[in-house]
C-alpha cells in the first residue's frame, strides 16, 4: 500500500492547515453571514450544522479529495453490493441490507439475500406482536410483562440505547430490562420482583458462546425452572443468534429461534434479530419505521455528491481534527435524556471499528486512526467535564444533538435545554477575549490587583469545535436516520484509514484472557505462572476468598 501520508490529497491538506492555522472561527464567522447555509445541510428534517468548525470552503474541498483519492466511492459501492469487505472475516457486511426499502436485490456470493431478510424479519415482527397483545403468552397462559435482553456488546448496547431513546412509543404495562454484565448484581437486580410466568428472556447472542451472555442465560433458566419447571423453558426463552446448534443444546426449540447471517456485525445488529427487543417495545409498524429512517440515510449516502452527504461530511470533519489538528477525543452530547445512551453506542460503533493500527493488508498505519469517543447528556456534561472543553489544553471536536420538539408538554423544560445546547456552541467557538472579560470584571466593581489577578482564568481562548445535529424530532424514523448517520460516518473513515472496519481481533481476546485465570481462582492453590503483579492481585484475591 502506498503510505497514506504521502499521497497528493494528504499533503495537499496538511499544506493548507498550516495556511488556516491561525483563522478562528469567530472571525470566518464575522467575514461571512452566509456561513451557516454554506456549511450545513437538511434530510428528512435531521440537520447537520457544521459551520462552528475550523474550516474554510477549500478544507472541505481538499478533504472530499482525499476520500477521492482512498477510493470511497469504490468502497461504498462495494459495501452496498454485497461485496468481501470485511476481508479478515472473510464476510460481506450487509447491515443496510437489512433496511434495504428500495425493492433492489442485494446479492452474496451470487444470492439474492433480500427474501430471507424480508422473511426473518415478517417472522420477528409477528412474534413481537403476538407477546405485545398476549396471544403469545408464558407458560401458565399470563401475558407477558417484563422482558429481559440478555447480551453484551453489539448484541446489548444497540437495542438498549434504542428503547431507552423511544419510551414514549412503549407501553407503561410491556417493561424492556436489559442484562449485560456477568456481575451478578445486574441479573439479580432485573430479576427481583419479576413473576416468572409472566417473564420472556432473550437470549442475544450471535455466536452463542460469550461468556457473560451464557452464564446470565444460565442463571435465567434456573430461576425460571425454580418456580415453573423445565417444560416451561419454551414458553419463556427465545435466542437470537447465528449458532442454532448451540442455541438446541441450550434447549431453545426452532420456533423460539431468531437468526441472522454472518454477514451482520454485533455493533451493527440492531437491525436484525438482535432488534426483537426494540420491536417488542415500540411494535411492528415503529421498528419498520426505524429501518425506513436508516434506509433513507442509506440512499442518501449511496448517491448524495461527497460534499453534500452527511455522513461523508461527518467523517472528514473527524479526520481533519484526529490528523491534521492531532485531536485525540471526540465527544458526544445528547441534549437529550433519552439519548443519554447514545455515547456508549457510539463508543462501540467508532471505537471498535477503527481502534485499529494495521490496514487492510496488514501494513501498520502510519497515522493516528479512532479517536477516543465519550460523551454525557447535556446539560448534565456541562456541570463536569465541559470546563476542559473550554479551558483546556486539548482540542476536544463534540457532536451535540437535540430535536427541536419535545414528547412533554414542560415547553419551558425543553427551551432552557435547547437555550444551554446553543448557548454552549456559541461559547466554545467565540470564546470570550480579554476587553470583553475585563469589562464584566469591571462591571463586577473589581479593580487594580484582584481584576489582573482573576482576568487570566476567567479568558476564554474559543475556537473550539461543534458540530450541531439538530432532529425535528426524536422518532423511529429520525432515530434510525441518527445511528445510520454515524454508521456510514465510521465506514468513510474507516476507508480512509484503510482499515477494516468491520472485525475486532482486541474484543475477541477479552473472549479468551479470562478462561485460564478462571480456571486457577476454582481452585486454592497459589499461582506463580504470571508476572508478579497478576500473581500477586490472584493470590490476594484468593486468601481474601478464604479468609475473608
Ligand atoms: C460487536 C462485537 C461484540 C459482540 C459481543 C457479543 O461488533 O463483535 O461487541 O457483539 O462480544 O457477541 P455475541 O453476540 O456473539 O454474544
């Protein structure tokens, strides 16, 4: 592979940082009042502002050139057709396929996937259905009350963060509970007070043999033959996976088996099977809505030119600040309460697909890739880690997201909150110099030594960057539009990093690390196998164990 570093369009945009090194924002901003329609853009009433970042028309152009020049349009197509792309997996990665609305085939090795997706997904609606108006009930003929997702990773965070986001489409009598965590003290937590018999467990796992899923599952199962008997498994137990052997070893009968293909990524599976939860929550005709909003994101990102396609623009922008403005962290702020999951998603989403430091043909990459994604609800963010956004020694690039109207009638709940997230973007850009801070020290009666003294902490440098995403509404529809977004947002940076996104050798070692250790705290001899500090924290552990 050519370096990455050394080509046209890269050196190209380092020459022009060093041009623009020393504009801020503020002054783009005063030079030109047509900057907010020159940079930002509309689709189905989602609006992407990104006009408060540390660009000029000619950073974006030089940018499309590089995602020119990495090939992405090649890439995206290649995606779209079904094509190996997640080449270390040998697999297609097809999770548009999944909300594929258009009546275009897509095929894989020759096979049109289309009417087995149409069919899993009939399947999966009908029985989300059935549970939501009880005619598929537990084994004593109660309706079901509580279902609990049992899952971890791509298979836990996407359906969580999704019905946390759409509550106000749930029912108060129809409760999601999710266990993810092999701590016992999240399954006993989500069990306590349940009623067995009117209890659905899901177990969601695509290769059906992640520890934390297995061992939660299991304990499910006891709890639920405690109190019901064993031939009550199948009115209570479903699986969502690609492994059925192991999915009939566990006892789950075909009928209570949703399946999906290879070619979905844990972090991508939301769509699939791995949604029932999200169907069950918000019902057939939403979670079709949900796909609609992904689909239509999908086409605009098929066809939409570089520089108008949002989620061509969102992912140029992240490689602008990690390799040329070396950014290490982005963050995510929901001015949303619902959304106050979306960071840990998109934690997922953008860590472990480009966390990585090899490309495709397994050459080290000679640039910084991922950067570190975290991220709080607004304005619960601005009361911590806001002070370093705006005082900081880093730059610290952050999405901020909100819709305009609200599911609550507290109109002024949602206008103090919307006050904060544009108040907080126009802060971080402008800043505040030192006349102005003078003066509203001055005006505070300060003087002489105390007004020298405070003035240096209370300067704002500004020039720091946003991007607004603004949605009329938080909906299936719009929701779907969100996280498709930034799934295509991922997979254009991912092409310029020339990396495969879509695998995850660092997660599939946690799988293994634990397995010998585990073996050696079932028994109570000490360990001397390791490095001093291993053996040192196990024996610890062990002697705590006896004699604590
Ligand atoms: C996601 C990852 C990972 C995976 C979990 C759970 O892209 O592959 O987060 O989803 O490790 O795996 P299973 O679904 O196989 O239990």
């Amino acid at each position: 592979m050519a370096s990455l570093r050394n080509s046209s369009a890269w050196q190209a945009l380092a020459a022009h940082q060093r041009t623009i090194a020393g504009m801020r924002m503020r002054d783009l901003f005063a030079a030109d009042v047509s900057r907010f329609d020159k940079f930002s853009l509309t689709l189905d009433g989602l609006l992407l502002d990104y006009s408060k970042n540390r660009i000029s028309g000619e950073t974006m152009r030089l940018l499309c050139d590089l995602a020119r020049q990495a090939g992405l349009e090649k890439w995206r197509d290649r995606m779209f057709s079904g094509q190996t792309i997640n080449t270390t997996e040998g697999r297609a990665v097809l999770h548009v396929a999944l909300r594929n609305r258009s009546g275009r085939a897509i095929e894989v090795d020759g096979e049109d996937v289309m009417p087995k997706v149409e069919a899993a997904l009939r399947r999966m609606l009908a029985f989300a259905e059935a549970v939501r108006d009880g005619s598929r009930a537990g084994a004593t003929g109660k309706p079901i009350t509580d279902v609990i997702n049992i899952g971890i990773g791509g298979s836990h965070l996407g359906p969580a963060m999704v019905c946390r986001a759409l509550k106000p489409f749930q029912r108060a009598d129809l409760r999601l509970h999710f266990v993810a965590n092999v701590d016992a003290n999240q399954i006993s937590e989500a069990l306590n007070g349940l009623d067995p018999a009117s209890t659905l467990f899901i177990v969601a796992s695509k290769t059906f043999t992640t520890e934390e899923t297995m061992t939660n599952a299991a304990t499910a199962k006891s709890w639920l033959i405690e109190a019901l008997g064993g031939q009550a498994v199948g009115r209570h137990f479903v699986a969502l996976s690609s492994n059925a052997e192991a999915t009939a070893a566990f006892g789950i009968e075909p009928a209570n088996l949703f399946e999906f293909r290879d070619w979905v990524g844990g972090r991508f599976s939301l769509w699939s099977a791995i949604g029932l939860a999200i169907a069950i929550a918000i019902g057939a005709e939403r979670f079709e809505e949900l796909l609609s909003g992904a689909h239509a994101m999908d086409e605009h990102f098929r066809a939409a030119p570089l520089a108008e396609n949002l989620p061509v623009i969102l992912g140029l922008l992240g490689i602008w600040y990690v390799n040329f403005l070396a950014a290490e962290s982005h963050a995510v702020i929901p001015y949303d309460q619902r959304l106050e999951l979306l960071p840990a998603y998109l934690q997922q989403v953008e860590m472990e697909s480009n966390g990585k430091g090899v490309t495709r043909d397994g050459e080290a990459v000679d640039c910084a890739t991922a950067p570190i994604v975290f991220g709080e609800a607004g304005t619960i963010g601005q009361h911590s880690f806001f002070q370093l956004l705006h005082q900081g020694t880093r730059l610290v690039p952050a999405d901020f997201i909100a819709a305009a109207e609200s599911h609550h009638s507290l109109a002024d709940h949602h206008a103090i909150l919307l006050a904060n997230f544009f108040a907080q973007t126009e802060a971080l850009m402008k800043g505040r110099g030192e006349a102005e801070t003078r003066a509203e020290l001055k005006a505070a009666g300060l003087t002489g030594e105390a007004l020298e003294g405070l003035l240096p902490h209370k300067l704002f440098a500004g020039n720091r960057p946003t991007n607004s995403i603004l949605l009329r509404r938080l909906d299936p529809r719009a929701l779907g539009m969100l996280i498709a977004l930034y799934e295509h947002k991922v997979f254009v940076q991912g092409v310029i990093w020339e990396i495969d996104s879509f695998d995850q050798w660092g997660v599939e070692l946690g799988k293994q690390l634990a397995k010998t250790v585990l073996r050696e705290l079932q028994d109570d001899r000490p360990v001397d196998g390791h490095d001093s500090s291993t053996n040192g924290l196990i024996n610890e552990y062990k002697r705590l164990q006896l004699f604590g």
